[in-house]
C-alpha cells in the first residue's frame, strides 16, 4: 500500500483528479490511500491564524512555523520524507516520480500566500520540489501533477506495464509518432513501416523516429542522451 498525506489549506479539493477511473479503481484495491491534513486544524489561537506577515518586510504572508510544524509532528513517524512544493526546489521529472512510487509513505505540502516559513523546512528534513519554472497560486495542483505522475507507475495501477516502458523519457528519449485504424485518413496513410509485420525494422524506425524528436524539441535531452 502507497500511502499520500497531503498538508493543505484546501482539503476539499482533494482527491480531485486523482479520484478518476484508473486511480479510483486502484483505491478500492487498496493499491494506495490519500489522506488530508488540514494545516488550520493545528492552529492554537481562537482565529485559527494560519499566516502572519514576513520579518524584513514584502508583500504577502507566510504559513506559520508552528502551526505547519505540529500538523505534521502530530501525523507523521520519524523518517518518512517529507515534501515541500515550491518554485525553487529542485526540478520534478520521471525519474523522482519512479523513485517516489517505490515507497509505502509521502508527506506532500502545498504553500499557499507567499510560501512557508524557512524554519520548518530546514528543522523537518524536508525536500524542496517544483514542478517547473512559473509560479502557482498554491501547492495543491502541484500535488495532483506529481501525485498523477507517480501512482501510474505503481504496479497494478495501470493494467498493462508494457505501455509504461515504452513512454517519452523511459530511455531518456521522447515518444516516437504513433497511430491507429484508419489505415488511410483523409488521404494521409500511416508510415509503411508499421504495417510490414517486421519487428526489427519497427523497432529501428521508432527508435530514429525518437532520436530526431528529441534533437529537434529538447537539446537538453538530446545532450544527455547522446554522453550515456
Ligand atoms: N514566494 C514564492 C512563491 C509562492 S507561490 C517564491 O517566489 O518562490 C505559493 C505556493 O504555490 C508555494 O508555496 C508552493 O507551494 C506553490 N507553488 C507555486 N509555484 C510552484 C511550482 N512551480 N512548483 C511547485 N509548487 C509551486
């Protein structure tokens, strides 16, 4: 069992997408659990104050250290990784998401305002991710992309495993073009090739169709494509 616990403001929203067929299914199989902390239930004033305004100045406020810090004191064993989603956290890709998906427990945070305090980060052990370069209002969308992204790798979840590893970025490649019945659709045929029945020759012609896709859109990939 893969068990997410996310720290919100907004435990409504969940699960959200992450209730659809596929994942829904895999719930019910008990394959994986979502459960909600809501941040505000920690607060110890009678406003149920979640944010104060940040020393030095600047706009917007900042989740307090000790509410955040005793919501996930008070729900989490000592151990377990933690998650805080933020704009300068080290860049969310497929290979944290396999990494991610081969353990039973994750502490998800979503921020709100203008983030959380620095305290709690650094006394929690806990690991900064984003999931790319722009700015969200909140952690909780965040928290479904990466959440999507790794319990599809979850055995079980998704029903045939050899669709998984043939993806975009499995071989540090993006996909190859692919196509279906119609053979011929509005007068466009599909490549010859996927039609001969030779597995080799299929097999090569995805893999150069890979190669030029990747050098063309993504130079990043391609670079360090080629170096391994
Ligand atoms: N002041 C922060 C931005 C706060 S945005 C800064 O400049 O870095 C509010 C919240 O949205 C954050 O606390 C974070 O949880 C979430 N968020 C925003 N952009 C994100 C991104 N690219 N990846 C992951 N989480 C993000």
């Amino acid at each position: 069992m893969f068990l997410a616990r996310v720290f919100t403001l907004y435990p409504e929203i969940f699960p959200g997408p992450l209730n659809k067929g596929l994942y829904g299914k895999a719930m019910s199989e008990n394959i994986w659990d979502l459960k909600t902390i809501n941040i505000r239930d920690y607060t110890t004033d009678k406003h149920k104050t979640v944010d104060d305004t940040p020393y030095g100045g600047g706009s917007g406020m900042l989740i307090k250290p000790d509410v955040l810090g005793s919501s996930l004191d008070k729900n989490l064993k000592t151990g377990e990784k933690i998650i805080y989603f933020s704009p300068k956290g080290k860049l969310f890709n497929q290979s944290i998401a396999k990494k991610i998906s081969k353990l039973s427990v994750i502490n998800l945070i979503c921020g709100s305002f203008e983030g959380v305090d620095q305290r709690v980060i650094d006394s929690r052990n806990i690991e900064e991710v984003s999931i790319g370069d722009f700015v969200l209002s909140g952690g909780e969308t965040a928290v479904f992309i990466f959440l999507d992204a790794v319990l599809r790798l979850i055995p079980g979840v998704v029903g045939n495993n050899y669709s998984i590893e043939e993806e975009s970025f499995e071989n540090g490649l993006l996909e190859y073009p692919q196509y279906t019945k119609p053979q011929i659709w509005e007068k466009k045929s599909v490549p010859e090739v996927l039609l001969s029945g030779d597995h080799a020759k299929i097999k090569d012609w995805r893999l150069s169709q890979s190669e030029a896709i990747t050098r063309d859109r993504r130079p990043d990939l391609w670079q360090k494509y080629k170096k391994d």
